[in-house]
C-alpha cells in the first residue's frame, strides 16, 4: 500500500484529502506546520508528499528543501506563474491550484506513483477524442484542438463521465471552482464553440444535447 503525506494547515482540506485516498487505498500521514512536516518526514518516508505552502512555522517552500528523493505535489492557492515555475525547478514534480478537481488531483497522484500497471492513465477518451488532465492538451484524430478554459472544464467533465447524461444545473455546479461566470445561456454557447472546434478536425460528433436536460459525451 502506497503512503501519502498531507501537509496542510486546514482542517477541513486535510480531513477530506485523508478520506478520500483512504477510500482509494492509500495510507495517509498527517502534518499541521513546517516545523512539524519536517520532523513527520525524518521518521517516516513516505511514498508521495502533498505540501501546501502557506504553513504556519516553516514554509512550504522551506519544507520542500528538507525534502529528497520523494515526489512533491505542490498544493496552493498561490496561482502565479512565477510560483509554479519556482517550485517545479527547486525540485516540486507538479504543482495543483486551490481550489482543486479531487478526480484531476487523484490522477495526477496516480501518473507520479507509477509503473504501477493497475494506475490509471491521466488521458481521458471517447473515441478518438482525447484529453490529458495532466498537460491540459486535447485532440482529436491526432490534431491538437485550442479550447479556452471554460470549454476545457466542459468538455473534461463529459469526458469524465462518458455516455452518461449531465444535467445543465450539475455542470454548472460542477464547473462553477474553475469557470464561476459561466451561466446556463452562456453553457450553451460554450458548447455550440466546443463543436465548431471539433468540427474543424473531424466528421465524427462527440458531444450529443439531451433536450430539456443536459449533454453526454457519445462513448462509441
């Protein structure tokens, strides 16, 4: 069983990171501070490391330098560029903005536990559609299709849940972290684009409107 360390101040974050990799199998280890991080880590090595910078005593950034040979996800609500950049090169292997998409966080976990053969992939398909949670790439028929970030967030969420039927109100709810100013007019728009685009790369339709409730990704 993989262990997976937790460094985190909030309560609440932790609390629900905790339950839910306990329900996918992980172990968990807990810390609250820098200070304790850094003490949690010279009696214990765990497999993988989640670190929230913003700790009460040391850093995230001062922990990660006490830190060798064990992967880091950085998990932060620090959104600059300049940030991510600076943690990747001092030795982070990824690095996931709050708030987060649990389902993205669990395969971006998965991908950097590998070889592992029973870890899922971070490409979502349908057909001959396909999107890497990881690079925020998407493609179709092997031709890279430009989305913006509302479309991105879309069209992951029906390719996440292939051939099932999702109303407007829960892709909305669903979304609402990443693309806040999408309406239930605008949601229509959005996809209208996400076709268009698609449309320019290939015959096939991945997208089908359920009328009077909401969208599906075609799954063959």
């Amino acid at each position: 069983m993989k262990t997976i360390a937790i460094i985190d101040d909030d309560q609440y974050i932790g609390d629900m990171l905790e339950e839910i990799l306990k329900r996918e199998g992980y172990d968990c280890l807990r810390a609250y501070s820098g200070t304790e991080a850094v003490y949690l880590l010279s009696e214990n090595r765990p497999d993988l490391i989640l670190l929230d910078l913003m700790l009460p005593g040391l850093t995230g950034e001062e922990v990660l330098k006490h830190i060798t040979g064990i992967p880091v996800i950085v998990v932060s609500a620090k959104a600059a560029i300049d940030d991510k950049v600076s943690l990747l090169s001092e030795g982070a292997i990824d690095y996931v903005t709050k708030p987060f998409d649990i389902r993205e966080l669990l395969a971006r976990i998965a991908v950097h536990l590998r070889p592992s053969k029973n870890i899922p992939s971070s490409i979502l398909s349908v057909k001959d559609l396909k999107l890497d949670i990881l690079s925020h790439s998407v493609s179709a028929g092997g031709k890279e299709i430009k989305l913006t970030k509302t479309e991105y967030a879309i069209l992951k969420l029906l390719m996440l849940n292939p051939g099932q039927v999702i109303s407007k109100s829960s892709i909305l709810d669903r979304i609402s972290a990443d693309t806040p100013d999408c309406t239930e007019t605008s949601l229509k728009i959005h996809i209208s684009n996400i076709r268009k685009k698609l449309r320019q790369v290939s015959d096939d339709e991945y997208i089908e409107s359920v009328w009077g409730i909401g969208f599906r990704a075609i799954d063959g």
